[in-house]
C-alpha cells in the first residue's frame, strides 16, 4: 500500500505541472492586468507607475521565464506577486481555503450521509412509494441549477429569521461582523447558524446524484449470488444488507464523490458568492475579474492538489471497503 501511495503521489507531479503549465498559458493570455491598471486607475498613473507595475508582476519577462519563477518560486512559498499592492497571496489562499474547506467537509458529510442512507433504502424498496419518492426528489434536486437554489434558501432564512424573531441562520458572512468573541459558545453557534443555508445548498445538489449512483450500485449488489448465498445460510437480513451488501455497493459511490470533488469546489464558488463567504470562491472571483495570474494560478493549483488528493484517497478506500482488492 505504501510503494503504491508512493508511485501515485510521484506519477501526480508531472501531471500536476503539465496541466498548470497549460492553464498558466490560458491565465496569462487571458488579459492584459498592466492595461487594467493604466485604464482603472483615477488620475491616470504615470508612463513610469504604469513601467513598475509590469515589472512589479513580472508582465515584461517571456512566458517561459514567468512560468518558471512562478513554479520555483511555488516550491519555496512565494506563490508570486499579486495586483494588490501589499498582498501576500499565501496567506491569503491558505486563509480562505480554511473557510472553504469548512463548508465543502460540512457539505460533503451531510451529502454523503443521505445519500447512502436514501440511496440504500431506496434500492431495499424497489418499486415502492418510497422508492418513487427519493427518486423524484433526487431528479428534482439534479435539475435545480445551484445559484438559484442557493438564493431561495437565502431568502427562506430571511424569512426565518424574521417570523421568529432570531438571527440564527445567517445569510451574509460566515461569521457574523459583531460577534462577542470572548464567548466561545455564542462564537460556535454563530459559526454554525451561518453554516447552515449553504452547507444545505451544496449538499442536496451533490445528494441528488450520489443516491442514484448509491441505488443503482446497491441494486446490483443485492442480485448477486454471495449475497444470496449469504441469506440462503440464515444470516439475518439487516446484517446481510450492512455488512457484505452496502460495503461493496460503497465502492462506485467511492469513485464518483471524488471525481465529483471538482464540481463541489465550483458549486462552492456560486454558493460563497451568493452568502457573500470569504473563502476560495471570492478569491477566484477577485483574480478574475482584477486579471490576477499569481493569485488565480494559486487558486487552481491549490484546487488541482485538492482534486489529486480525493482520487488518490478513493484509490486506497476500495482496499478498505473490498478485501479483495490489493495494491502491490
């Protein structure tokens, strides 16, 4: 298991500089960040503002040579100067990655919480009213785009907040600007009233496919003859469905919650921007429109390690969930 967590995480460099090498080829092509400053700027800047900008963010070097001072300069931890004067772009990446991760962990156990639990039951109950019900639900879920879900929970917490008077559920932040810091238990609620609205938003859109991954896998671990054998020996149905069928229909829902790890962080970035979060998602927001290359390539970097991370874990997690499976 270890040579090949090894041999994955080695085979994953080459991967991981190609595809940032041609991302950073799309960034820099992308826009003109030294016009950007000459035309944004009320008074104009001078010839010799403008002059010390470019060479400030490295716009006058060949492509090449920018690529090249940025990996490097990766691999000691400067991720590169940023268009904001005064900006350390690492330390702003791993603060807002904090407040991201936060949402996507929270958003991700629900999801995977449900889904397994609905998915499974539905496949226990094929063809039933049940089995109809989570199935529309789950379309219904898959069809709704994200931003626009996300602005009807926002609105639905106003209203809460409103008819009873309180302001749990928070709509814009991901803490509250006067919270009482020197009360570690209203700081925790307020935390998680704020938690609330997006981490429902990001997890029933990821709920919706994974129960249809999780009754399909489970409908075919159900029909197969070790589990029949197993229930031809006695052993008690409840036991049957957890301990040798759900294990295994586990695995395809293994694979897709990683690929799908991708999707979470971009459906991150419309729910953040949407409760107005301070994480990734206005990171990215802010890169792209002030033509930030440094500080977007820290963002897609960061974002491709997060995606390798989950497809490796995935790996090891079939070995877990299927003794069969062995990594030489």
């Amino acid at each position: 298991m270890l040579a090949y967590t090894v041999r994955r995480i080695l085979g994953s460099i080459p991967v991981l500089i190609a595809s940032t090498f041609i991302v950073f080829l799309v960034v820099v092509n992308a826009g003109d960040p030294v016009a950007n400053f000459a035309t944004s700027r009320q008074p104009a800047p001078s010839k010799a503002a403008v002059h010390a900008f470019a060479r400030h963010i490295h716009a006058n070097q060949p492509v090449l040579e920018r690529y090249w001072n940025w990996i490097t300069g990766v691999l000691h931890g400067n991720f590169g100067p940023s268009v904001q004067a005064n900006l350390n772009i690492g330390h702003d990446l791993f603060t807002r990655f904090r407040v991201t991760v936060t949402l996507i962990a929270a958003a991700m156990v629900l999801a995977l919480l449900l889904s397994v639990l609905f998915g499974a039951f539905s496949a226990i109950r094929q063809y039933s009213a049940s089995d109809y019900t989570i199935t529309f639900v789950g379309f219904l879920f898959l069809a709704m785009p994200v931003f626009w879900f996300a602005v009807l929970l926002k609105q639905a917490g106003i209203w809460f907040n409103e008819a009873t008077g309180s302001q749990f559920l928070g709509t814009i932040g991901e803490k509250s600007p006067y919270l009482n810091v020197d009360t570690p238990w209203n700081e925790f609620v307020d935390h998680v009233g704020h938690l609330v609205l997006p981490t429902i938003t990001l997890a029933l859109v990821s709920f919706a496919s994974w129960t249809r991954y999780t009754r399909a896998s489970m409908l075919e671990v159900l029909n197969s003859d070790y589990v029949r054998l197993a229930r031809a020996k006695g052993l008690r149905r409840g036991k049957v469905i957890t301990r040798h069928a759900l294990r295994t229909a586990l695995i395809p829902l293994t694979t897709v919650t990683a690929l799908d790890i991708a999707a979470i962080l971009g459906g991150a970035v419309v729910t953040e921007t949407i409760f107005q979060w301070h994480g990734m998602g206005e990171m990215l927001v802010q890169s792209a429109s002030t033509i930030d290359v440094y500080r977007l390539m820290a963002w897609l970097l960061l974002s491709a390690v997060v995606v390798i991370v989950f497809n490796l874990l995935a790996d090891l997690l079939y070995a877990v969930l299927d003794p069969r499976i062995r990594y030489d």
